[in-house]
C-alpha cells in the first residue's frame, strides 16, 4: 500500500514511519543513529527517529541528542518518502540543511527508500 502523503497529517504519516520500521527491522539493524527532524511549513514541526541496537524509535519533538539534524519543508519531507527527492540534490539547492554528519543524511535516504509508504 502506498500513502497519499497530501492527504495525511504529520502526525498520521510519522505512525505509518514507525509501523513500517518495526515491521521491517532488517534494513537498520546495524545503525546507533538519532537524527533530528524540523520540518517547516503547514503542519510542521520538529521529529526525531532513533535507531539503536536493532530497534527503531519515532519521536515527536526533538530528541534530546542528535547526529545528525535536517531541516526541510513538509512537502520536501513527503516527497523524500515518496522516493521523488533526492537528498543530495536538495541540500545542494539548499532546500535541505544538514548540520552534522552529511553522510548519515544521504544513509537515511537510502534507509528510507526500502520501505514502500
């Protein structure tokens, strides 16, 4: 099933993000990550998602630590979950800013395209 993101709230799509990534537990179970998520616009706000030891964790808020920070627009992050955004292109055109580690941003692209939203 795929979701129409522009029918969803934020808070109803980062439910379907934990029920996916605790389904599917194998594509992280070897990442010790939490990145922090704003997301600016209508409905935006601040997220986090935390892996840690084979388990996923979504967070609504801001994690107390992160390794990683991403800012971007709600509609960037639909598309992103969409597979229609390419992380790397987007911070290179400034409609993504990472603070931290840029390489676990373009791993949790990649993270995120083995699920089906």
């Amino acid at each position: 099933m795929t979701a129409n993101f522009d029918e969803m709230t934020l808070e109803s799509i980062w439910n379907e993000i934990d029920a996916k990534l605790k389904e599917k537990r194998e594509p992280y179970k070897d990442m010790n990550t939490t990145y922090s998520i704003n997301l600016t616009g209508e409905d935006g706000g601040q997220f986090g998602l935390k892996f840690l030891d084979g388990h996923a964790e979504t967070i609504f808020g801001t994690p107390d630590e992160s390794d990683c920070a991403l800012s971007m627009s709600v509609k960037d992050f639909k598309k992103l979950l969409a597979g229609n955004l390419n992380s790397a292109a987007s911070y290179m055109m400034g409609k993504l800013k990472i603070k931290g580690n840029l390489g676990l941003a373009l791993k949790l692209e990649n993270l995120l395209k083995q699920y089906s939203f």
